[in-house]
C-alpha cells in the first residue's frame, strides 16, 4: 500500500512507481529522491548490521530509481508529466501535463490499484475503477491513432455510440476499403459477443486511397491479468466470423495496457537479464504488439497533435481526453488527504 514505506525489494519499476505516486500525494507535488530509503533507515534503528553494507543498499535503491526516470524520460520526451531535479535530488510534477501526461498519470494511478499493486487494497485513497475502466478505452483509442498514424475507432461493449457491433464494423470497413462484413449477424457467431474480445480498430490512410497499409486490431486490458490474454486468436476468430471477405491486409494484433514491463536493468539485482529478455520475448509473442503505459502516453500526444495538424479523423474518444484529466484532477485530493490522515 502506497501510504507506507517504499518496497523493500521492490525493483526499479516498483521504486519509480511509488516515488511518482509520493509526488502525486505530496500537498507540493514533489518528493525527495532519498525517501524511498526512509523505511529502510527506520529498521536500522532496531537492527544491529554492517552500516558499510546498508549503505550499499540505499546507493543502489537509489541508482535504480535514478536509471528508471531518465528511462522514463527518454523514451517518453515532453510526454513524461515528472521533471526531476539532479542538484535538488527531488522528482515534481509539471505544471501543465500533456493530454498524453494526464494519461500516463492515470495509467500509473490505474495499475497500482490492481492486484499487487502499491494501492491495491480497500481504504481512502482507492480511486473509482469503475469509472477507470471506460476511460482506459479512451486512451487506449486514441493511442491506437497515434501508433498507425490514423483513423481509430472503440468497438469495445459498451460502446459510446450504442451501435450493434456489426453495426460498429458497417460503420469502420467502408472507409478502410479492405474487408467486407456480413450483412446480417451470421448465425455461427458468439450469441453473446457484444465486441469479440475486440476493442480499438485503427488504420492508415495512404495518400493513393488504396489499402495494404498498417492495420492494428487490439485489445485494452486494464487489470493485472492482461497476460492471460491472446489477442492474436480472438483476432483471427473476429476476420473469420464477422466477414464475408476478411481484410486482404495482414492485421497487427495488440495490446493495450497501463502497467509498465521489466526494466532490463533489473538484471543485475532481481533476475537474470536473460530471463526478463525471455518473458518479454514471449509476451510479444502470445499478445503481439505492446502498447503500455509509457507507449500509450506518446502516441495520444501524437495523435493529439495528428488531428490538429494534419486533420485526421476519424478519431474516435479523441474529445474524452478531458475527462482523463478530470479524472486524475480529482483523485489527486483523495490520495493526499488519505495519505495525512494515515501519516
């Protein structure tokens, strides 16, 4: 639970996360790097240990949070919504996040409320996952746009336009102008599929108007159980079923998703690289592209900036990024009260 001292064991990921989250719950909106050993400090008041060796431990703690921020901030640029103050020693919060920045935030709020997380369990500063999970599809659609560098639609139930979902694929596959769906539900479908495990369909336009470019077709997973998940049978299941000529293009399948994966630096501390290197390889392998939470934050900004620019539409939730803002606005408040109350 967050409102505690950082993970004892926690890698870099974890120790990233609960510093992020520390600023979040800090009336400044910033936290100094050195408090993710003040747990570890406490237990050296009643532990007689190699002073030399403890040391060590906080060096590395903290070499480890440092390497996952400038990860962090390389890999996201001006989407990433921390700066961090090298002469201070402290991580803050922007001024004025990114449409991209709000939705890293709420990704980070967001899976640290699921199983095992650091805000995982019932008490005050648990946020409103209901909400949460309508409002990932948001940002999942519109990352989508982002990463094909085109039009997005949300076909995940319940859908904002209340459309059937053969309704929903009528609607998408004329302006893609590759597959043609079935006129009328086909009998051997799922009676009960209200989406077919899909939930974002996204294209690019080429400027000959011909198909046989980049076509994605994901799922957003928003809970801890996301690897469960094989994206890339539910998609041909959804080709073969739903359409009297599926695509000609060979679909990308993919998953979104707001936790963060294995930093490889871990290697050195928690499990072999060669490990981490393998799970990632087979993460890829069984859910196909992978679009998590620091992925999700650059391309919305990216698609923010496509739809502005360059005009293209349809993007679909594009205008509900307010309401991701709104949502992290408002639960910022919740986690400080929460966190002085049980200080």
């Amino acid at each position: 639970m967050m409102v505690g001292a950082a993970p004892q064991d926690g890698d870099s990921n974890q120790l990233c996360d609960w510093l992020e989250l520390a600023v979040l719950a800090s009336r400044t909106q910033k936290a100094l790097l050195s408090s993710v050993n003040l747990g570890l400090e406490m237990e050296e008041d009643f532990e007689d240990e190699d002073f030399i060796a403890q040391d060590e431990i906080r060096e590395r703690r903290i070499q480890c949070v440092v390497a996952a921020i400038d990860e962090r901030t390389k890999s996201m640029g001006a989407s990433y919504p921390f700066e961090f103050d090298d002469t201070r020693g402290f991580l803050k919060l922007k001024e004025n996040p990114s449409p991209g920045g709000y939705a890293y935030l709420f990704c980070l709020i967001v899976s640290n409320a699921a199983k095992d997380g650091l805000l995982h369990d019932n008490g005050p500063w648990k946020p409103d996952l209901k909400k949460a999970r309508d409002l990932f599809q948001v940002c999942a659609t519109v990352a989508s746009a982002g990463f094909v560098r085109g039009p997005a639609f949300s076909v995940g139930y319940p859908r904002p336009d209340h459309s059937k979902f053969l309704e929903k694929l009528h609607q998408i596959y004329p302006s893609y102008c590759d597959g043609r769906p079935h006129p009328v539900r086909p009998s051997w479908a799922n009676p009960n599929a209200n989406d077919d495990e899909i939930d974002v369909v996204a294209f690019r336009h080429e400027p000959d108007g011909l198909h046989g470019s980049q076509y994605l077709v994901a799922q957003a997973a928003s809970g801890a159980n996301y690897p469960d998940k094989s994206i890339k049978n539910a998609v041909g299941v959804f080709h073969q079923t739903w359409f009297v000529q599926q695509p000609a293009t060979p679909a990308t399948p993919g998953l979104l998703f707001p936790f963060v994966l294995r930093n490889p630096k871990d290697g050195e501390d928690h499990v072999s690289q060669q490990q981490i290197e393998g799970e990632h390889w087979r993460t890829i392998s069984v859910m196909g592209v992978l679009l998590f939470r620091g992925r999700l934050a650059r391309y919305i900004d990216v698609a923010v900036e496509l739809a502005a620019e360059d005009g293209i539409k349809p993007i679909e939730r594009l205008g509900e990024l307010s309401k991701v803002a709104e949502w992290v606005a408002a639960y910022v408040p919740q986690l400080i009260e929460a966190v002085e109350e049980l200080a």
